[in-house]
C-alpha cells in the first residue's frame, strides 16, 4: 500500500516535471507523518524516505525519537510554532517552514545553536484563517531579519486555499514563485531565498509545474492519491 501510493506520487511528480521542463532532483518529497503513528513513519524510512514533516512540536520530537537509528533524515517543522515551544525543538530540526512572525524570529535567535534554515510564510490569497505574512510585507521583514544571525532565508512557503479552482492553484503558486525570484535577485546573504515549499496532496502536480522546490505530502501517501 505505501510502496505504491509512494510510486503514484513518484510518477506524478516526474509528469509534472517532464511538463514544466525541470528535473526531479530539483523536487523533493517531504513526507508529513502528522496523521499516522511512529511504527508507520518507520516503514516509509525503511523505503528510503529521507524527509519527514509534523506540524506539532511534540510529535515531531516522539517521532525523531522513534526514529533515532535513521541518522540520515531530515526533520522539518511545517506548522505554526509558538515562542514558547522554540527552545524545546529548533535544534532538533533541519528545516523550518512557517516563520511569521519578527518576535518568533528573534525567539529562535535566542534559542537556535546553529543556523537555522527557515521559510517564511506567506498568505497569497489573504484568507483570514491562515498564517503568514501578506505578499507585500515579506521584503521589509527580510531587510528586519538581517541582523539576526541564526535566520538563514532559505525560501517562502504557502499554504494554497483548499477549495481552489486549478486555474487559482496556478495564481496563487506562480506569485509565490514571482516574489522568490524577487527577493533571491537582492543577493542578501540571510536570504538566498533559492527554494520553494508548497503543493500538499490534492495540488503538489500544479505546485511542482509552477517551480516548487520541496512538496509537503501526508494524505496522497497513506490514503493514496
Ligand atoms: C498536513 C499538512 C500538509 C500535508 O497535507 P496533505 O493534504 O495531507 O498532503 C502539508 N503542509 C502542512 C503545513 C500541513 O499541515
């Protein structure tokens, strides 16, 4: 069952690279686990899977933990995190994917031993419901991080409304796509800004064709695609 929900993505995946002329070593895969237990995140690193995803700060650390012997994965925290939970995970992680807020950021300057690589969120459409910062707002807020050594932009995530039309999904990814670009042409050393998290399950193929770098999939891999 997972292998071949694994090789359905696979092969979407390399569909919509084929379609947008890109290679599929320029995507990967991060497996979010948020919906199943530790044994099953287990089975999918023994298939390999070396990137994994949780959205809460305790799981992530109990599924890290469950997953000691796999010294090769990369943790990444996809959801929103509270100040007062940085100390317990930044340094457990690879990837941050949902800075967006300064005093967040300055709480994991504070906390973080290393260079952290974080994304920070952005709310295309605006939707009240979601996090991150308005399109507009993400270039003053880079130029406010410059001091904060630990903060490396590695790039911008969103999360693309659930109802959308494919001809919005294509909207909402291609102007995530347009500020990346802007902001890695400023040549900031903080912010090389070079990758692109966002499609989940039900849009990683459209998300791909408009140039994300990292796809964020739980459903599609335990339920099928
Ligand atoms: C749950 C989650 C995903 C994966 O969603 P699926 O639809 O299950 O693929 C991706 N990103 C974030 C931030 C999530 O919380």
């Amino acid at each position: 069952m997972l292998v071949e929900n694994l090789n359905n993505i696979n092969q979407k995946i390399q569909l919509a690279c084929q379609k947008a002329q890109r290679s599929v070593d320029d995507v990967t895969m991060i497996a979010v686990t948020k919906s199943v237990e530790s044994g099953t995140a287990k089975e999918l690193a023994e298939l390999g899977i070396e990137n994994m995803a949780e959205n809460r700060v305790d799981k992530l650390l109990e599924k890290k933990m469950a997953l000691k012997n796999f010294s090769s994965i990369k943790w990444h925290l996809i959801g929103n995190l509270q100040r007062r939970k940085v100390k317990l995970v930044i340094n457990e992680i690879d990837y941050f994917h949902a800075l967006d807020s300064l005093k967040l950021a300055e709480e994991i300057q504070k906390r973080a031993e290393k260079e952290i690589s974080c994304f920070i969120e952005v709310n295309i459409t605006g939707e009240e419901t979601k996090h991150g910062f308005k399109p507009e707002e993400v270039i003053e807020f880079i130029h406010e991080l410059a001091p904060l050594d630990k903060i490396k932009i590695v790039g911008l995530m969103t999360m693309a409304p659930f109802d959308a039309s494919e001809h919005d999904l294509h909207e909402v990814f291609s102007k995530l796509k347009k500020l990346q670009l802007a902001i890695n042409d400023l040549n900031l050393l903080h912010a090389p800004c070079t990758e692109l998290s966002m499609g989940m399950s039900n849009d990683f193929p459209i998300a791909i064709e408009e140039g994300a770098t990292f796809v964020r999939i739980g459903t599609a891999i335990f339920r099928g695609a």
